[in-house]
C-alpha cells in the first residue's frame, strides 16, 4: 500500500468549488484531488470506424447520456439506433459526468453504433433525403400533416435554403 493521500482541514480553502469526499470513519478530511479546479470541456472529439472522425461542441452538457443525444443529433440517426461511446478503452455509462472522468476539451471518444429497441415517442423530427434537395431536418409533431410538410419543403426550396 502506498503512502496515504495527503488530507487538508475543511477551514483551509474557504469559498473554493470543491466538493467533499468522505473518508474512512477514522479519518476525516479533504481530498486533494478534489480540491483541483475543474473547466469543462468546450468540445470533445468523436471517432468512429465507418464515419470518421468528428468534434462536438459541448456548451450546456456535463454527461456522458448528454454527449450521446448530442452525437445521435449529429449523425441524424434513426430512433432505433444508439451510440455507445468509450474513452481510453473503458465504456463510458451515461450517468457519468464529465467532472468524474476529468474529461478536457479535446478528449478523445470511440463511437460504435448499436441497434435498439425505438422508443415509444411522438413523432419529433422528419428526415428528408432526396437527390434533387439537400438533406435537411424539419420540426413537426405528431398532428402535422403531410400537405403542411410539402409546403415547408417547398418553402425551404423557394429561399435557396
């Protein structure tokens, strides 16, 4: 056993984000390694073996089930579809914070994608893939109908968008 991490008095850094580890019943104190400031990352990068490799913007997320939904954003994928995500070989959960990995902007990810069961959601978002337009992203709910989703097409087409 190596030596004991060194402990510092709750009284020494006073105002200082820093989150309290408990200790054995003997042994009362901070943890130093807990004391470190912490940034978040801005953005982090995505590697997957059959689309590339990609950054991701993480303004406003702090977890790893918060990456994921950023990622199947990105990627347009199906509701059926799930991204597994994993950083320097070991599989990242999604109830995991960045803070607890001591993740920095620039951290490296591995992506595979998985099938799933799709959940039972309103419809949220249409996707359409066409040779003559763009692909592009709609809002629309469960009660938009099939003429109001021609006229936003056509409409986008119109503005040169």
């Amino acid at each position: 056993r190596g030596p004991a991490p060194r402990r510092l008095s709750a009284d020494f850094v006073p105002g200082l984000d820093c989150q309290y580890t408990p200790m054995p019943e003997d042994e009362g104190g901070w943890d130093v390694e807990s004391l470190l400031p912490y940034t978040p990352p801005s953005w982090v990068e995505v590697r997957g073996s059959s689309r590339g490799s990609f950054r991701v913007q993480c303004e406003g997320v702090d977890s790893i089930a918060g990456l994921q939904w950023l990622v199947h954003e990105r990627l347009m994928l199906q509701p059926n579809q799930g991204v597994r995500l994993s950083h320097w070989g070991r599989e990242c959960r999604g109830e995991e914070t960045f803070r607890s990995l001591s993740l920095q902007t620039g951290a490296k990810f591995e992506m595979a994608l998985l099938l799933q069961r799709a959940p039972d959601a309103q419809l949220a978002r249409v996707r359409i893939a066409c040779s003559a337009l763009r692909t592009r992203q709609y809002a629309v709910d469960a009660a938009t109908t099939v003429l109001q989703l021609k006229t936003l097409i056509e409409s986008g087409a119109k503005e040169g968008d």
